[in-house]
C-alpha cells in the first residue's frame, strides 16, 4: 500500500462503441460521485457500488435500465460485489429491479448465501424493499429487433458478438482496501436464462489481497479464463499492468474477446482489452482520466 492513496478505475464496456461522447461522460460522471465518497474516507466498497449504480441508471451502458434483452424480450441481468477480505454476493438473471448491483450488496451483507438467482433473487429484492421497474428501454428493444431481422440465433457466434456494454468499477480507499463491482444486462439475443461472467466470483468479478478486477466482453470466454481470478493472482507477483498484459496475451491466443480494469495493492492501475475498444476511465489524485474510442477523451483536475 502507498501511503493513503486511493482511486478508482471504471469500464464502460469492451466492443465496439455506439457512442463514445456519452460513453465518456457517463464514465466521468460514475467517476466523479464514487471518487467523491473515497475523498470522504469513504470505503472502497461504497465508492465501486455508487459507481456502477450511477451508471445502471445510465441508459447507454448494458446494464440496469437499457439491459440487453433475451432472444424472447427479456431483460435479466448479473451483478456482483466483492471486498479484498473475501465478502461476495451476486444476482443472476434477475429481473424487474432497477439497480441489480444494490440488490448484490444486500446478498453480501443480510445473507449467508454468496448467490442468488431468478425468481428467488427478484424475492430477495423486494424484501429488501427494491420496487418493481422495467429496465428495458427503446434502445435495446430496437437492437433485439435488429438482430431477429438479420435472421440471428440465440446460439450466436462469437464473431458477430461485438457490442458489449457491460460496466465495472475497482476502487482502492485511504486504509488502502480493494473493492470490486460489476453488472450486466448480457449479450443481446441470448437465450433466456444464460448466466454470463458477471456475477461469478473469479470470472468477471474478483477482489483479493493482491489485486482486484472486473471484466468485460464474451462471458463465456472470461468464464473460462477465469480472467478476474488470473490477473488478480498474477498481481501477487508483478505490477497491476504486467499481469494484466500476460492475462491478455493468452486471452488474444485464444482468439478470445475480453477486456477489464484492475489495480493492485499499491493503487497501481492496469486496464486493457482484445476488443476493438474499451470505455474505460480512472480518477486518482483529483485528476480524471476517460479513454473511449481507442482516445484520450478528457483530461479534467
Ligand atoms: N460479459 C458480459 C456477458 O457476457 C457482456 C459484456 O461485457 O457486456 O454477459
């Protein structure tokens, strides 16, 4: 740990990008409220969850309102948290609540369980006093039907997979302690009750001692590096950045579409992706940093 730096790094998704503009003011925006509660003393793990609601509610991003529906109109969607001492809760395929990753939370902190899917999950929610919302927006409706007129199958193939939009954010606080977020609305067309790497400890989300990461990109690809996981034990060895150009490296071998954020314990950042493109932004010393479009959007103090 260095001294009491603290920081937070955040995606916006890896694929090709619809609008990198927004993509980078949505990202600012996240960036902004969460670095706020870490400049507070605020916990890490505060400052990852306000960051991914903030942008759950961001119609742009794949996630919370504007998911990308099922193959049959549904909107389902995956969320996780995770704490550098091993606290975890999830949501998959949850549907009707407006901020998955705030429902997660509550799986981390009320429950004894690390996840919980479906139905039991929207029960879960409402318990816990979540309202009933739809999160499907025109946008994504438009999209769904696209692909059905291009005649897609929801057995899709990892070639036409290009828009992704998932979002993620890791955050290292004053008492230097790692968090991670991530949520999902999945990939578009899927078939209905497909799980991505989102929600999955190790997959798309993982925080440990060495280092924390979330993913972004084809689930199954991450679900089967178990990318969070490797980069974040490969931090126990090297720089944030090393292990996460080693991780991608073999991602990129396996022809493997994938993309994520991480930092290690000494607030060292790393992001990169095999994607087209990334949106991606850190703040870190009351400086903000947004990268979308393969660009450096913005340089703010
Ligand atoms: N990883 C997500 C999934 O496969 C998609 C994304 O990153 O946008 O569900």
């Amino acid at each position: 740990m260095v001294g009491n730096t603290f920081g937070i790094i955040c995606h916006g998704g890896a694929g090709v990008l619809r609008d990198p503009e927004a993509a980078a003011a949505g990202l600012g925006e996240a960036l902004r409220a969460s670095y706020a509660l870490l400049r507070q003393s605020g916990a890490a793990v505060d400052a990852v969850v306000e960051a991914v609601r903030v942008m759950e509610d961001n119609p742009l991003f794949n996630c919370g309102t504007g998911s990308a529906p099922t193959y049959d109109g549904r909107t389902e969607m995956d969320a996780a948290v995770m704490t550098q001492t091993g606290e975890f809760g999830g949501v998959l395929a949850i549907s009707r609540v407006r901020n998955p990753v705030l429902v997660a939370r509550k799986v981390m902190t009320e429950t004894d369980h690390h996840l919980l899917a479906g139905e039991g999950a929207v029960g879960f929610a409402r318990k816990c006093g979540f309202e009933d919302h739809d999160p499907m927006t025109e946008g994504a409706r438009e999209r769904l039907a696209r692909l059905l007129a291009a005649g897609e199958s929801p057995f899709f193939s990892l070639e036409k997979v290009r828009k992704y939009g998932t979002v993620g954010a890791v955050a290292i606080d004053r008492r230097g302690r790692l968090a991670v977020a991530t949520s999902t609305g999945g990939i578009t067309g899927r078939l209905a009750g497909r799980v991505g790497d989102s929600g999955i400890p190790g997959a798309g989300t993982w925080a440990a001692p060495s280092g924390a990461v979330s993913c972004t990109g084809h689930g199954e690809a991450i679900l089967r590096l178990m990318l969070a996981r490797d980069i974040a034990d490969r931090m126990k060895t090297m720089p944030a950045s090393v292990a996460m150009t080693l991780a991608l490296a073999e991602a990129r071998r396996r022809k493997f579409e994938v993309g994520a954020v991480g930092m290690d314990a000494r607030a060292g950042f790393a992001f990169g992706h095999t994607t087209p493109d990334m949106s991606y932004g850190y703040m870190i010393a009351e400086r903000l940093f947004l990268f979308t479009d393969g660009k450096d959007r913005k340089k703010a103090t």
